[in-house]
C-alpha cells in the first residue's frame, strides 16, 4: 500500500461510508508514516529557524473572545506573545461571511508560521467560490475531500508553496460533511496525524464549515482567526460568539473596505 492509499470507489459520494474499521485505522498509521518520513527528508534540506525566545504572556482562557486587529502583523505578533506555547499547534482561520474572501490572511498566517518552524502545512477546508489553491495557482482537487473519502493518497494532494517551506493542502471537489459516526472519526484521525507530526497547522474555512465540524474542531485549536468587515458592529459578536464554542481564544481580523474590493477584482 503506498501512503495513505485509501481502498479505492467508484462512483460513490465522497462522504459515503464504505471503508471497513481496520482500514480506517490503517490509514491513519500511513498518514503518520508518510508524513514522518517527508518532515525527516525536509528537514535534513531545509536550515531550521530558532524558535522566538521571548516571554509568553499569559494566555488567553479557552472560549474566550481575544482582541481585534486591522493588522496582520499585529495579530502574527500576538499569536507568538499571548498564547501558550503549550496550547495545540492549529489555527483556524474563518471567513465570517460567505463574501468575505479570508484565502490571502490564511495563506500570509500560514507562511509566517511555516517560516518559524521546521514543518508547516495550510489545509483548505473551504468550500464556495473562494479557494487556496485559486491564489497559489495550484489544482483545487484532487484535495482533503478526497483524501478523507479514500478516492486519493495524501501523496497525491500535498503541493509546496514556492516561496516558503511551507506545505498545502487543496479543498478538492466537494465538502467532507459527517453523516455517520466512523466519518467523524475518520476526520479525527486525519487531523490528529497532521498535528502529531506538522510544526503548525493553519486551517482555512468559512463559518458555516467550521461550525459543522466544531465537534471534531474543539479542543485541537490554539486560536480561532474570524476574518470580519470593518465596522460590523453586533453581526461581529454574534460570529464571535458563536465561535467562541470551539473552546479556544477567538481573535479578529478587521478587513477594510479597500481590501475587500481589492479580493473582489482579483477573484
């Protein structure tokens, strides 16, 4: 089995359930394997950067609404100063609206992160008109929809960004929804494998997506990162509030009026 094979299917939805339970378990243990042996290769090539040394604060309580940002690199300074270093490696970068385009944040979050660690990796798990792969130019599928339905190895779908170290993840052709229990833990595995072995682990998704998988979300997330409209006033609490059960600190990025012009052009 290469990694990550998947027993293939023909013609079938990419969220129907037809992977026996050893098999399951078995493609966890290759995602690991595979992922173990490309951070070693990498590693090897690649200088390692020093981690920051500098003092953390103290970090922010799970669940707990943080600041709000109008710039990015006042947020990056944040993540490294005011969270704790113990706290799980992936952040969530949200789109709080289906017209906000938040691709450009979660790919600037993503370099930066993958520039301070041996190993990062961006996974795009948003689904609409607004994709990663559109603003990198690589092909949105095949993506994680199909390496969680097992129609393709991760093999297939990991591309490399060509300014950083980092690594991408594309969407694929359709959402991974959860309609049985063993898809959910299928979901799980996968994203417990990429945290064992990536540095940091920068998710992008838009609001709707991340509160359907809050259950398998919660509790593997050091930050949410909800991308907003400048001067939203209480439609920006609510989404804050409603993100705020990932069980994580929750933090805000302000996108002016220019910027969402400028992403509206670019699409």
């Amino acid at each position: 089995m290469t990694p990550f094979d998947l027993p293939k299917r023909d013609a079938v939805s990419a969220n129907e359930n037809t992977m026996p339970g050893d098999a399951a378990n078995g493609a966890a243990n290759d995602l690991r394997s595979y992922l173990q042996r490309s951070a070693a290769l990498r590693s090897r090539a690649l200088a390692e950067t020093a981690r920051r040394s500098e003092p953390h604060a103290s970090a922010l309580s799970n669940g707990r609404i943080g600041p709000a940002f109008k710039s990015l690199n006042s947020l990056l300074d944040h993540l490294r100063a005011c969270l704790s270093a113990d706290a799980p490696r992936v952040v969530l970068v949200v789109a709080a609206r289906p017209e906000i385009d938040a691709s450009r944040d979660a790919i600037r979050i993503a370099r930066a992160q993958a520039t301070e660690c041996r190993l990062g990796v961006l996974v795009d798990l948003h689904h609409g008109t607004i994709a990663v792969s559109d603003q990198l130019g690589i092909p949105r599928a095949p993506g994680f929809a199909e390496l969680a339905s097992g129609r393709a190895g991760f093999g297939d779908i990991v591309h490399i960004d060509e300014e950083t170290p980092l690594q991408i993840i594309p969407r694929g052709h359709r959402a991974v929804t959860i309609g049985t229990k063993r898809d959910g833990e299928r979901l799980a595995r996968i994203l417990d494998a990429l945290v064992q072995v990536y540095d940091a682990v920068v998710l992008h998704a838009g609001r709707e997506t991340a509160l359907m998988h809050q259950s398998h979300l919660a509790g593997r997330l050091r930050a949410v990162i909800a991308v907003l409209a400048s001067g939203e006033g209480k439609t920006a609490d609510q989404v804050l509030a409603e993100l705020a059960a990932l069980n994580c600190p929750v933090l805000s990025l302000e996108q002016s009026v220019e910027r969402r012009w400028f992403s509206r052009r670019s699409a």
